[in-house]
C-alpha cells in the first residue's frame, strides 16, 4: 500500500465544494462563522424544517461523528483523484455486493442532479417504495449524502455504518496501490446502508464523470442525464462532446435513458452509447417535457408531460424554469421505472404525483432564508448554473434592488460566473468560505471590479461581516420593499450561510 498521490489527478470539482473543510477542531475559520452567526440568527428568526440535519444533542454521538470525519478528511479527498473503479470494486465485493440488493436509479449530467434527485426520491416515497437517495456535496453535515427514507440517515445509523463497512475498508487498502478515498468509503457506506435498511430503490447521483465515478458499480435500470455544461474540464474533457463520452458510461446494458435538453453535440454521443448498449432512450423535448408553466406563490405551478400523458395542475415549491424541466424528468425517470413508456401507455395517479412534487424541497437551491429584506441562498458555482440562478431570481422575486453575496473556489471559471450575475446585481460583496479552496477575497474582488466597476464592488473577507453588509445595502431600500440579496458561488458559501442565518 502507497500513500503516494498521483499529481495528474489534483484538482477539484464542483460535486466537491463541501468536503469536511468545515469543522471547528479542523478549521479555525468556522469559528468566526459560528461566533458571527449569533446575531445573524436572531435576525433571520426561528429555523425552519428544511431535511438538513442539525448536529447531534448527544455529546458522545456528536463526537463519534467528528471522529469519523476527521478520519474521512485523512483519506484522499474529493479534491484528488484516479479514474478507476478498481478500489470500490473490491470494496463491494469483500463486503458482498450490496449494491446488487435493490434496483437503482443513476443520475449523471453538469447542473440539477441533486434537484432531480430528490424530486425522483419524493415521487418514489409517494408511491409507497422505500428508497435510499446518494447525493453530493453535503450543504451543512456529511450525513446528508445518505438519506433513507426522504430524510437524512440519523448520525448514529451513520455511525454504525462506518463501524461496520471499516474493516472491510481497511481490507481494501493494503491490497490496493492507493488507499480508498473519502468519497469511494462513502459510497461503499450508502451501498451498504440502503442494503441493510432495507431500501426498495436506490437514487444514486454520481460524485463526477460516469465511467470512472466510484458510483458506476451500480446497474441503474434508468439512467439519467440532467444538462451538460463545460465543467470539470481537466477531468472530463473541453467540450460538450467530450464531457458527453464521460458522462454515458452510466448507461448499462438495455437500461433506460431519460435524456434532459442538451447541447446537439452532447445529446448524438449519448444517443451513440445507447445504441451500443440496446438502451431506450426518452428525450425531453420529444417523448416527455414540460407542456406549460406559471409562477405561482412559493413556487411554480406546472403541466408536465410525461411517458403515458399529461399531469396538470402540479405545484412545486422550487423557484426557475431550470427546476420545472427537473421535474419533467424526474417525472419521466419514475415513470420508466415503473415501465410507462411507449409499449405501455398508462399513466401514474395524478394526486399521488402532485403530493410527492408539492413536499419536494431542495435546500441552497434558490432557497428563501430570511424576510426583511428577502434572502436568498443559491449555490451556483458553474456559469452555466449562474445563468439559470440569475434566471430564476429575476422571475419569481422581482427585485427592484438585489445585492449579490460571493464567494467562490479558486478552480472555477469565476468572470464568468459573475457575468452570469452582472445583470441583476445592484451591488455585490465578494467574501471568502472557511475551504482552503476558496478563491482569496481580494482576487475575487479583481476579477468583480473588470465586470461591475469600482463603484458597485465592496469587499469583506469574512462571511458574517459580507453578509451584514449586503443585508445593510438592502436595507437601504425604503422599508426593504422590492430589496434582496443573494449568496451564491458554492456549496460551502451556501452552507456557511445558512449556519449564520440559523438554519442549522
């Protein structure tokens, strides 16, 4: 067993924002989040259910937690990595393949996964299935990567399930020229959860990529591809086409795809995979979609147009057209799950269906935090992201005045990015996260200054003095009628937000 790091694969990746950076006894600057999130959460009032677990109240459970994550944090993290599935292939099979104990439905693409995820999870959990859901990066605590359930699996399940898998883990890592990373060991644990539970279907949403992705031992009876955007492009290519050719290595052998709206490019090498593999396909657009959407108080109201006809009349309480079109296929994944298609036209119960989309909630997902003035949490950390963000916040807010909340990685295409957001941001703070990968505030500022001038740029390096600020510069609005901020640019941004605005 090496400990080497293979240097090729140093880099970062937007699944990866929230790695167990932020932890007080490993992060000094959580601290400052912490001591600074007091009166930001007495101004934000009482928190609010939201599915993001809180830190256990028992203090010997709270430690054992910390405890597992230290030792996670010690593997590679998700910042490092070798394309192969060798490692959680043995992992899998010393531990009995229990990722062949259910059915599973995989989910790829650049944008929406996590959304579409737990949308699919809602629908399922409807229909009285019991389901697993795997999703990254976590917004607050690692546990939220495992739910069971519609919910977060509890940290003392947790627990045990790092107790159980860890000899199996350490078996692994002598054999293997490189020991397990923090995200294949978390894999192997929702794996080895969902089978013990046990689950009736498991929602997996791959860490990165397809083919190599420690997720891919699964063999997902429909995959799906939400839309490819340019990201990740020292990992998986540097154009749509590239990214594609990664991305189909989740469809399997006569699987089903459900195609979400891609570049014409992307959409011709998935359709080229599927005909390799007897797959059939679904594309949005052509055999599902969205027939009709209104903006509707706290959400949107939709007509959706699924595999065996039309549902009308479903709320849902998520805010941007990019989230409708989530939806549609979500709603075509189900559906192809439960063999709906064009051999078997029939539809799902209407009601049932609008009760799963009506409880869906995705948090740091144009997530509403705070009233007076409006605050917004959205983490957006890609351009093309950025653009369905800016999208979404001008149709359903309306903002006379909107102050933006920034801080980003370093890896990212950040100009961009801010000028996704230039357009609708009155003014804009640029911060920094607790993440050694945060871009420093400074630089940041640069890079803010060349898109919105001097003049509308303030910096704060800290994110309880950024938030202040931009709370303040709204306020200015008479009465904060028609004022907002939004805090957006990663995942550990949002999360450390909401922390500061007592939502955890």
């Amino acid at each position: 067993m090496s400990d080497q790091q293979p240097e090729p694969f140093d880099a970062t990746g937007d699944e990866f924002d929230a790695i167990v950076d932020a932890e007080t006894d490993r992060d000094p600057d959580l601290a400052v989040i912490e001591a600074g999130s007091r009166t930001l959460r007495t101004q934000a009032g009482p928190p609010q259910g939201d599915q993001v677990p809180r830190r256990p109240a028992d203090p010997e459970v709270d430690k054992a937690l910390r405890d597992i994550e230290q030792e996670l944090a010690g593997r590679w993290g998700e910042t490092k990595l070798e394309p192969s599935v060798s490692r959680i292939t043995a992992l899998m099979d010393v531990l009995g393949e229990p990722q062949r104990a259910y059915p599973s439905i995989h989910i790829t693409g650049t944008n929406g996964k996590t959304s579409t995820a737990r949308m699919i999870e809602a629908l399922l959990g409807a229909f009285e299935l019991r389901t697993g859901r795997y999703t990254s990066p976590h917004v607050q605590s690692v546990t939220e990567r495992i739910s069971l359930d519609g919910a977060p699996i509890d940290p003392e399940r947790f627990i045990a399930t790092y107790q159980d898998v860890k000899p199996y883990v350490d078996m692994v890592d002598t054999a293997q020229e490189y020991r397990l990373s923090f995200f294949e060991v978390l894999t192997g644990m929702a794996y080895a959860a969902f089978a013990d539970a046990p689950v009736d279907v498991a929602v997996v949403e791959v860490g990165m990529g397809g083919s190599w992705d420690a997720t891919n031992v699964i063999d997902g009876s429909v995959a799906v591809v939400t839309p490819i955007d340019l990201d990740h492009t020292d990992r998986l290519g540097t154009t749509a086409a590239e990214i594609a050719g990664e991305k189909a290595g989740i469809i399997k052998q006569g699987a089903t795809v459900i195609l979400a709206q891609q570049p014409v490019d992307a959409a011709q090498v998935m359709l080229k995979r599927a005909v390799e593999v007897d797959a059939t396909v679904a594309r949005e657009g052509m055999e599902f979609g969205v027939a009709s959407r209104e903006v509707a108080v706290g959400g949107q109201l939709l007509t959706l147009r699924g595999l065996g006809g039309e549902y009308g009349e479903v709320f849902l309480p998520l805010h941007g057209a990019h989230q409708a079109h989530n939806a549609a296929v979500a709603l075509a994944a189900v559906e192809a799950f439960f063999g709906i298609g064009a051999e078997h036209a029939r539809t799902l119960d209407a009601e049932t269906v609008r009760s799963a989309f009506a409880s869906v909630v995705s948090p740091g997902r144009l997530e509403v935090v705070r009233r007076s003035p409006t605050v917004v949490l959205d983490a957006a950390h890609n351009p093309a992201g950025a653009r369905a963000a800016a999208e979404g916040v001008t149709e359903s807010f309306g903002f006379s005045r909107l102050v933006g909340v920034v801080g980003t990685s370093a890896d990212k295409d950040v100009k961009a990015v801010l000028e996704a957001f230039e357009p609708i941001f009155t003014e804009i703070v640029v911060t920094q996260n607790s993440s050694h990968r945060a871009m420093d505030a400074d630089e940041l500022a640069a890079i803010a200054v060349e898109v919105f001038g001097d003049e509308r740029v303030v910096v704060e390096p800290r994110l309880d003095d950024a938030l202040e600020a931009a709370i303040t510069l709204a306020e200015e609005e008479a009465e904060y009628s028609g004022a907002g901020v939004l805090v957006t640019g990663s995942v550990i941004t949002v999360g450390e937000a909401r922390l500061l605005l007592g939502r955890d």
